[in-house]
C-alpha cells in the first residue's frame, strides 16, 4: 500500500479530534462559544474532560497516539528511499512523543491526581515530536538540491515552519515570564502550537507520494 494516506491520517486525526470534542464540549456547556485559535476561551483538554466527548476524545487520541509512532519510522524509510542516512535519535524522540500524547489521553478526565501527569504528557509530546522534525530537517539540509523541486520545496516549508513553531514557543514562555495575564492568552498558544504540529506530520505526505514509499508485506519463501 502506498504510505503517503498514512501521513495525512497521522496529522488528520488530531486535528478533527479536538475540533470535534470541542463542538461536543460546548454543545453540552462544558466549554464557550468561540474561535480558541485567538479568543483563547478553552483549552484543548478541557474539550476532551467531560462525559459524553471524554470517550470520543481517547477514542480517537490512542490511535493517534500509535499512528505517530508508525509515522515516524516511515519517515526514516523516506529518508533511506533517497538516499540519506536514517536517524535512529529521530525516530525514538518521535515514538516516544506519540506514548506521550497517550499517556495524556488516558490520563484526562481523570481526576486531578492525575494532572502531573497529563502535564508531563503534552509537554512531551509537543517538544519531542519539534526536536524529531529539527532533527529531520538536519538530515535534509545539505540535500535540498539533490531533492526534486517538489520536495525541495516541501522541506523548505518545512524549515519555515519550525522556525515558526520555535518563535512561537519562545514567545509563550517570555510572555509567562513577563506578562501578568498570560493565563488569559496561554490556550490560544497550545492550540496553535498543536496546529503547527500537525500540519508538519501532515507535510511528509508530498514528500512521500513523490518518492513513491510503500509498504509492504512479504512472506519468507525459504
């Protein structure tokens, strides 16, 4: 089968899962009426903590958990598919951000015994699923003209984007530092951080359909 779906499922299904818990979430009252990207009325967690969008939201996070994991061990097969050496630290920084991600999912909603650990969970997943992508975009800085141009421009983005990422990063933790209020701006960051997230999973799909990586199932005939 063809691993280029496989990129946009693992950038898809978090996306729509957040966005749909959230129109449960305030279907129910359990969160506002607005546009989190910039009202910064909710955060993500709290469209996934009550019954009935609590289970939709671990229904569909687990698997996407998984899915990270997959993702990141096809992108180490794109980078052997053109020629570059695979990055072992990579793969293990992204497979360890998706048991991160599930290790948050299952502890949400559960109690607020549990909230070190959902803190511990997201935190990781953000930051090591940007240092797995950093560590990517390394491997493919001195390649940029051996790619095709529409890789090339792919990982251009790509570089675009995490520089974006970092900025906006840096700028939630100088604002926590600095400004008073910052409570009532800090979930606008996660929500675009995690949309910056996603669309950088989503992004190796151009990278993988042009290279043509697949996956397959073979039996041993010995």
């Amino acid at each position: 089968m063809r691993a280029a779906p496989i990129a946009l499922i693992t950038a898809l299904l978090p996306f729509l899962c957040i966005h749909l818990t959230y129109l449960v979430a305030a279907s129910h009252g359990h969160v506002e009426w607005c546009v989190p990207y910039w009202d910064s009325c909710t955060s993500i967690s709290a469209t996934g903590r009550e019954l009935p969008e609590k289970l939709l939201f671990k229904f569909i996070m687990i698997p996407a958990g998984l899915l990270a994991i997959v993702f990141w061990w096809l992108v180490n097969g794109w980078l052997d598919a053109v020629g570059l050496r695979r990055s072992h630290s990579m793969f293990w920084l992204g497979a360890v951000a998706g048991l991160f991600l599930i290790l948050y999912v299952v502890a949400l909603g559960e109690g607020r015994e549990y909230q070190i650990l959902r803190r511990i969970g997201i935190i990781l997943f953000f930051s090591f699923s940007f240092l797995a992508q950093l560590l990517f975009l390394a491997r493919t800085a001195g390649m940029r003209v051996a790619l095709a141009k529409s890789q090339s421009r792919i990982v251009h983005l790509q570089q675009i984007a995490a520089l974006t990422l970092l900025a906006i990063g840096i700028s939630s933790v100088l604002l926590d530092m600095l400004y008073t209020h910052y409570d009532n701006i800090e979930d606008a960051f996660e929500w675009v951080m995690m949309l910056f997230i996603v669309a950088q999973f989503g992004s190796h799909y151009g990278l993988w359909k042009a290279a043509g990586l697949r996956l397959e199932l073979r039996a041993d005939q010995t």
